[in-house]
C-alpha cells in the first residue's frame, strides 16, 4: 500500500490511509472525487501519493489548484519529501499569476487584461530582454539546467534566479512545466478558458492526460463564475474618455461619451443602492445605434495597444472584454445596472459555475475536489457537474472531540428587522462575558464592517482585552503586522474583530494561538437581484435554490471561520455561533454530522470547566 501510493512517511495519521485507498481506487478507475476531509488529516499528500503514482506509471501530468501561495510551499515541501523518499526523480513546477512572475517594473499596479496586452506589446516589438533572452538556447538551457538539479522552487524564489539570470520567469517555469509531473498554479490556468487553451498550448499538456487536485475546492464554485462575470461602470467609462482624449483617439472619444450617456439613461429611474434587469437584447440594441458592436470590439483592442505603447495601462480591453462577454448564454446569467456611490454599474454576473467546470472535469483523465468544508458533497456534485457516478465521501476530523467545545447561544440575532441599539448592546455582552473569561487570544467574526462597528462601540465598554480591528482593503503587508501583533498576545489575550468573508475568515494558520471563535450573526448573501436569480436557477436545475444559492453558502463560511481555532490535535477551543437562527433546524442540519453542538443560554459555566 505504501509503495503504491508513494507515501512519504513511516506512519499513516488516522483516517489518512482510507483517504488514500479511496483516491488510489478512483485514480484507477478514471472516477473523480469529491470529498470534505477536515483540517490535520493531511489533504496535500493523500491526494498526491496516489496521483503521483500513477502519473509516473501511465506518463500523466498532476495540476494542483491552489488560490494561496503557502499552499504551494506544502505541495513542494511534499513533493520533495516522497522524491527523498522513494528514491525517485520527477520535476515539479509552481506558478502564481503571469503578473507577479513578472520582472518588469511597475506591473503590480495593473489589472490582468491590462498587463496581458502590455506583455503581448513588449514581446511583439521586442523590448523586453528577459522575454528575448528565455528565447535564446543557449541561456534558456543553462537556466533550465540549473532549476532541474535544485529542489523545487516556489515561483516568487524562481522568480529572484530568473532576475539574476535577466530571463523570464514565467517562459522558464513554462519550459520546465512541460517536462514537469506536477504543476502548481491559480484555478486560473485551468479554469479561464483563454489562459488554460494558451497555456496548454506552451506547455504542451491536455486534459485527458490530466490528473486535477482542487485544493479548497469550496472557493472553486465562486472563482469560476468570477471569471464568466464582468461589469460595465460609468467611472470605467470616464476614464477611457480621458485616455481616449490624451492620446487623440477622437473617434472613440465620441463613441465612449455616448456610451456613457446611455448608461446614465438606462439607470435614470434606478435610485441609489437599487437595482434593475436590464434585457439582454435591449443594452445590445442601444450599443448598436451608438456603433455596431462587432466593429467596436477590434476597435477598443487596437487602441489599447497603441496606448499601451505610450503607458503602461490601459481600460479599453476591460470594456472590450465587457462587450464580448455580455451575449453569452441564456438563464445562466443575471444582468442587471445598479448604482453605488455615484458609481453607475450595468453588471453581467453567470450564475452556473458549471458553463466552465463540466467540461473540463469531465474530459480530465481524474479531478479531485476537496476541502475541510465541502458539505454537502452532492451540492458540489451538482453545482460544479461532476458525472454521477463521482466518489462523495465525508471524512471525520481526526482532533479529539473532547479538546472542543461547540456551542449555540440562541439569545441574540442580527436580523435585518431585529437589528437595534439594545440587540447590539446584547450581542457585545455575550462577546465580553466570553472573550474576558478566555486566557488567551480569541477572534470574533461579523457578517459585515457596519455590524462589526455597531457592536464594537459597546464591546470596547466591557472589554478587559486588547481589541484588534480587521480593516477593509488591507494589504499583503497589513495583514501580516496584524497577525504578528495578535500572536504576540498570546498569553495575556486580545480580541480580533475580523468579517467573515474577510482576510482572515480562512487561510490563516496559527497552532496554539487561538482559544475561542464566536461567529455573530450570519453571512447570509443580500437578497438583490443576483441572489434571488440564483435561487430560481437552482430551484429550476435540482429543486434546492435557497440551500445552494443561499444558506450552505453563508454555512459554509461560518465553517471556514470555525476552522481557525482547532488546528492541530493539542489544540483546545471554544466554538462560539451567536444568533438564534444555528438552533433552527434548517440551519442546524447543515453542520457536519459529527459536531456535538450544545444549544444554551448559560454558557459561562460550560467555558470555565471545558478550560479547568
């Protein structure tokens, strides 16, 4: 079993080597998997032993999808270790977005479409040396030489070598791709349909040769309807009006002036924060009479590219690529002009992650979806269109029960109609009787910034801990000043207030740290236009909208939240969901069976002797 499956340790943790069987009989089969396997069962290397074993045997390659960068360093780590291991050589490559590969200056700042003409502009004049030196044999091979003797590297290390070496990191990370049994990348590279069709091409790989490991495949679902999505907004326009003028495009000018003006007719009636459908045909018809769309197209592209020759970024792609995508499909997509904040926004949002994922997965020799919070599993199934006959499994947490504690205080809520002074004031008691009972850190998660900041005026009242404050649009940076400066308070305590779909709602890993998550409230989507289309979408497909588009979404974060507190098997801590709606069955009955949550209004006993 263990030769088989190229597992690189002497001891399989518990239920590891079931996870294993299973994917050794699905890899051999051609099936596919989708299975929620929970934090500390050793995901990344149960799914590629296997996967490694038999792309080596029938000459596959194995694409992990992963949308966070220290999940490349545990599948490098892993993949070195199975190579010391058995005593085998095979290459593997990590990539992260072609912009962050990249050596040009001042290319952060970009947006994606932006930096892509930028790069075709470059490489087609040929003014970029790193882009021509990749091309030169004699120092594309030297490089490659040396990367297949080094353990694997993660992109951001590649891309400091390829500096020294003044050659492309993402042309040499493509080479060495093609030879590679692993490839690590974004969803992007398998899941944008233009970058997978170019990359595939570079890289020399196809599907049915293709073994996909979905790492964090709950995020899979919203990536990809992402990617099918794209809006059209007045201050868009506003600023290809400017380029336009600056760069003497006078023509187009006039074109986007009256683009602008129909955006602004069409949302004549539309009041602040409200909203419309707007009819696929009518917005065509009006763009149209303004300028057949056909030739506007080519016309935006081309002047992105003169611009681009001028200065490094351009919005005229973003708005070709808008037009582009507006006619595609039927039912599956909303569309819908909306206004925030001066802002006039006519929005094109797909509904069926599965336009982009069926295929794919279907045409794939295995794809392995899989998450601690993939519940249920046939949602996932269904939403993403795996066939049938697809491995669903749930696996239970290997922690010790007992070193959780997992409660439901039904007294508070923060129901639209129930949200007042005296509710928030509630909510803050609890928070404090708590958080000021814990010794050590705990994190407290809200739906949103507004609620976070109505019950934090009372909670600073009451508090006896430092108080930490997740902050909107926080950089890379701030994010890790903020973690460092909480884990320092390990011993005395502090309290983070944090959103649960915000930074540090998953993805952040601190064994030891954290004693108690409370979750306020729930992440319920906002019921407009988008939300209530999805749920008729899902009604009509598989009779279950407002579970699949509306409350396992919002559990599933509240999941994801719960996460950061347990993670490994000495940690101790207290589950806290706060709102009346968790003691309701229709949303009680989607937490993982084995959960043991007690439902209570005197919790402070039950904390102090779960800690004595």
């Amino acid at each position: 079993m263990q030769e088989k499956s190229l597992f690189p340790y002497e001891n399989y943790r518990k239920i590891q080597e079931e996870i294993i069987k299973d994917l050794d009989k699905v890899l051999a089969e051609k099936n596919h998997a989708v299975i929620h396997a929970p934090t500390g069962l050793g995901k990344t290397v149960s799914a590629l032993s296997p996967a490694l074993s038999i792309a080596l045997k029938k000459k596959l390659k194995i694409f992990f999808l992963t949308s966070r960068h220290t999940q490349h360093k545990i599948v490098l780590e892993t993949a070195q270790k199975i190579k010391e291991k058995h005593k085998i050589d095979f290459l593997v490559t990590s990539f992260i977005g072609k912009k962050h590969m990249c050596i040009q200056e001042n290319v952060e700042s970009m947006n994606s479409s932006t930096f892509n003409e930028y790069c075709k502009v470059l490489k087609e004049e040929k003014t970029c040396d790193y882009y021509l030196n990749s091309k030169n044999k004699t120092k594309q091979k030297l490089a490659l030489d040396e990367l297949k003797i080094l353990p694997p590297l993660h992109s951001e290390e590649l891309k400091k070598k390829c500096a020294l070496q003044k050659v492309c990191p993402y042309e040499l990370a493509s080479d060495l791709a093609e030879q590679s049994q692993i490839i690590i990348a974004d969803y992007h590279y398998l899941f944008n349909p233009h970058i997978q069709k170019n990359f595939f091409n570079k890289i020399k790989a196809n599907l049915e040769e293709s073994i996909l490991i979905i790492d964090e495949g709950h995020n899979l679902p919203q990536r990809a309807r992402e990617i099918l999505s794209s809006r059209l907004t007045s201050n868009l326009l506003k600023r290809a009006i400017n380029e336009t003028q600056k760069n003497g495009l006078d023509g187009l000018n006039e074109t986007l002036r009256e683009m602008l003006n129909l955006l602004n007719l069409i949302s004549e009636d539309v009041r602040e924060e409200n909203e419309k459908v707007i009819q696929k045909t009518y917005f065509f018809d009006k763009i149209n009479e303004i300028k057949n769309v056909e030739l506007l197209i080519p016309e935006l592209k081309i002047a992105a590219d003169i611009i681009l020759t001028k200065q490094k970024r351009s919005v005229l792609n973003v708005i070709a690529e808008f037009l582009e995508l507006w006619p595609s499909g039927k039912e599956e997509f909303a569309r819908y002009i909306k206004k925030e904040k001066e802002n006039t926004q006519l929005v094109l949002s797909c509904l069926d992650p599965s336009i982009l994922t069926k295929e794919i997965i279907q045409n794939s020799h295995s794809t392995i979806l899989m998450s601690g919070t993939l519940l249920p599993t046939i949602m996932y199934q269904d939403i993403l269109g795996f066939p049938k006959n697809t491995l669903k499994k749930e696996y239970a947490s290997p922690f010790p029960e007992q070193n959780k504690l997992t409660l439901i205080i039904p007294s508070t809520t923060t129901k639209y109609v129930s949200r007042s002074q005296e509710q928030f004031n509630n909510i803050s008691l609890i928070m404090s009787n708590i958080t000021n009972n814990i010794k050590g850190n705990s994190i407290v998660f809200f739906p949103s910034y507004y609620l976070r900041d109505q019950v934090s005026e009372f909670f600073n009242e009451k508090t006896t801990k430092t108080v930490l404050f997740e902050q909107p649009g926080m950089t890379k940076e701030q994010k890790k000043e903020l973690l460092e400066k909480f884990t320092k308070y390990k011993e005395t305590g502090a309290v983070l207030l944090s959103i649960a779909s915000g930074s540090f709602g998953e993805g952040i890993d601190l064994p030891g740290i954290i004693k108690c998550v409370i979750i306020v409230g729930l992440p319920l989507e906002k019921p407009d236009i988008e939300t209530k289309t999805r749920i008729q979408y899902y009604d009509s497909l598989f009779g279950k909208g407002w579970d699949y588009a509306y409350t396992l979404p919002a559990i599933t974060k509240t999941l994801q939240n719960a996460g950061r507190c347990i993670r490994s098997e000495t940690d101790k801590g207290v589950l806290v969901f706060l709102d009346e709606r968790y003691a309701w069955s229709s949303y009680k009955k989607c937490f993982p069976p084995d959960w043991k949550m007690q439902v209570t209004e005197n919790y402070l006993p039950l904390i102090k002797n779960f800690f004595t």
